[in-house]
C-alpha cells in the first residue's frame, strides 16, 4: 500500500518546505485538490522540490475544462516532473458544472468516458504521431499543427485516474482509466458490494485485468491523544460524513445500509446552512462504518485491516509530529 499525504496549503510559498518534509518523511505521493484554488499550482512547486514523491490531483474537475486544455496542462506537468504526475479527474455535480463553471452539464458517466478518451487521443497524435480524429457526442477533435504539437514526449502520457461513486461512473474506471479516486464517503461494505464489481465490469468491457487499476481512498480517521482532539476529530468527521450524505448522487451509499432516509433530511438542513444539526444526525454506527476510530497508535493497523486488502493506496497524515512515529506508522501501512 502505498501512502499519500496532502498539499492543501493556502500560501504557495510554504510548498516547497513541506514537501521535501513530506519526501524526506518517506510517504509516496502528495496530493493536491480543486477546492478554492487551483489544484496544478502547488504541484508545480513540489515537483520542483523533489524527487521522488508521486504528484497527484484529487481531484481536477474536468467538466470545467476541455479535453484539449487538460491534456495540454497535464502533459506539461508530467513532463516537468519526469513522469510522476498522475491526473485525478472528477465530475463534480451539476449545480457546481452550470452554476460555479457556467459550463455545460449531461449524461455524466457517458461525458467523461468520451472526455477521457478524447484526452487519449490528443497524446495519441502528440507521443505516437497519430493523426487526431476524434468525434464524439460531446466532445470533437479534430485540429492539431506542429506548431501546437509539444515535442517534450520522453516520459510519455501521464497516467489517470477517476473519483467515482456511483456504478455508472465506477464502470467507467475499468475501461478507460489507470485507477480510481474510491470516495472518502464509501464503507469496506460498499466496496465489496458496489465499486469492485463496477470495476470488474467496466474491465471486462475493455479487455484489462484488475492489475491495471490502482485503488487509492482519503480514509475518515477519528482519534485524538486527548479527550478534547477525540471529540474534535469525532465532530469534524461527523460534518464531512453529513455533507457528503446530503449529495443526492450519493444516496446510493447509504441505501445500501438502510439509511436512505436521511438524505433528503441532510439535503434540507443543508439548504438551510444547518451545517452544525447536520453532523449531529450521524450516529455512532454510521460513523464506524464510515471512520477508522482508533488510539493514534493503532490508526495505522485499522487502515489495513479495514482496506488492506482492496486499496493500492491511501491519503493518509499519521497524528503525530513526531517524525519517527509517523515513518512507523507508514510502515505499518506498506507491510
């Protein structure tokens, strides 16, 4: 298993410090967010400042963008970075598409499917010299001179990967990406019972076997050294757990355990900025289906027991300054 760490900082100055620490610290990648900045930004910094370390986007909304803008950002990243960029791509929702981007919102399975492919295509004609002829229900193109056409093609394509929850869109992984984003907002149930069998399909479809997928998921983690940090972390993943289940695109999660109903309830008080009342409606029992809940020494441990044997990889930040505990700790997670 290998571990990711994050790269949510607000100032850009302080990415290049923390991630040589993240490197020197020994995790594998670090992953960066389209949430209020943007998420290529901080990768550039890091990929600047280290060596090693994969740089990962989790995720990149691609519906604000062109296959052809993303395909020309993406290689350029990996390029610079010497082949360890992978792109983490997400749908979004559609009042975020239409209402936050102004961009157009349809058949969201079936869009990035194409989008994805469209991308395929693009690197097809830049790395193979293929010419570019792709038709699509969304997406056309069909255009590309040498003037446009980057020559920097050592490292070849950069890999992708896909955040999904839903089986429509899980199915889309095993036939066009090179891994998947499983949701934070997901159970060891839903996995066994919704995504793997999603994938297997979408694999059949294009011919791969599951080795070609590489499974990364943030884990909920709720733990503290104290009373006070337990009940912080407890609280704060309640709220995440809240927002999350009010998404009507993942009620699909709860419905598996029974607690479909309270969707539309979390949707209203969402509406409302109840945001404090949301998290008060995750009981204990969702929250262990959710969350690993653990002292922090045995948080590393719940992980693998809970995913070992499913995920590649995790986003995970062990709690603890400490820098020999935390190499611990990812140990722990890789063996």
């Amino acid at each position: 298993m290998k571990i990711d760490a994050g790269l949510f900082i607000d100032d850009l100055s302080r990415v290049p410090e923390h991630t040589r620490t993240l490197e020197s610290q020994g995790f594998d990648g670090c992953v960066s967010a389209e949430t209020s900045h943007d998420p290529f930004f901080p990768l550039l910094l890091a990929a600047e400042h280290s060596e090693r370390l994969e740089l990962m986007t989790s995720i990149t909304v691609a519906f604000a963008r062109s296959p052809m803008t993303l395909a020309a950002t993406a290689h350029d990243l990996n390029h610079y970075s010497k082949g360890r960029f992978i792109l983490g791509l997400g749908s979004q929702i559609r009042p975020h598409i239409t209402k936050r981007f102004s961009m157009p919102w349809s058949h969201p399975a079936a869009r990035m499917r194409e989008f994805i492919s469209a991308m395929r295509a693009i690197w097809d004609c830049w790395y193979e010299g293929r010419p570019l002829r792709f038709e699509g229900e969304f997406y056309t193109h069909t255009l590309m001179t040498p003037m446009f056409t980057p020559t920097d093609t050592s490292y070849g394509p950069p890999r992708v990967t896909l955040a999904a929850v839903g089986p429509r869109m899980t199915e889309v992984v095993g036939e066009v990406t090179d891994g998947m984003i499983v949701h934070g907002f997901t159970t060891r149930k839903y996995i066994d019972e919704v995504t793997l069998p999603a994938i297997e399909r979408g694999l059949k479809t294009s011919g791969r076997p599951r080795s070609a997928i590489e499974l990364s998921c943030p884990a909920f983690v709720v733990t503290g050294a104290d009373a006070k940090s337990w009940e912080a972390a407890r609280n704060a993943a309640c709220k995440q757990i809240a927002f999350y289940g009010s998404t009507p695109a993942y009620k699909g999660v709860l419905d598996l355990h029974g607690w479909g109903a309270l969707q539309p309830e979390l949707n209203a008080l969402s509406k409302r900025g109840e945001w404090e009342e949301m998290g008060h409606r995750i009981s204990d029992e969702m929250l262990e289906e959710f969350a690993v809940i653990a002292p922090p020494g045995e948080v590393a441990a719940g992980i693998v027991s809970r995913y070992g044997e499913v995920l590649d990889r995790v986003l995970y930040m062990p709690p603890t300054a400490d820098a020999a505990e935390r190499r611990a700790a990812l140990e722990t997670l890789r063996a």
